[in-house]
C-alpha cells in the first residue's frame, strides 16, 4: 500500500452504491479496496506512472532517460 493517503469524494446514486457494495461483499474485499484496485488498472491501462515525482507516462519517462 502506498505511503500517504489522500481522501477521494464521490457523489452516486444509492442505489449503485449499495449494488457496488453488495458485489464487493460477496468478492471479500470492501468498496474501498475495490476502487482503488480499479484506480491502479485505469492508470496502468494508460500508462501512467504514478509512483512519486512529476505525473509522466511511462513513455514519457523512457524517452527522458
């Protein structure tokens, strides 16, 4: 796990919320852990490296070596 939090808010509609929760439940992880595993396959899918330093792709980060 990462070293810092930071706190992310969302708005969404109840019902999904309790949906989502649901399905996190029935998986045996909580909403939380599931989102921020969604969050690490979004960037990875794009390519974004988000380890500490200035946001670069991992392209972008091969290149400048």
């Amino acid at each position: 796990m990462e070293d810092k939090s930071s706190r992310f808010t969302i708005l969404i509609d109840a019902d999904k919320k309790k949906a989502f929760d649901e399905l996190c439940a029935t998986q045996d992880v909580t909403a939380s852990q599931m989102i921020r595993q969604l969050i690490r396959e979004y960037l990875d899918r794009h390519g974004v490296d988000y380890a500490p330093g200035p946001l670069r792709t991992k392209k972008q980060r091969k290149n400048a070596r």
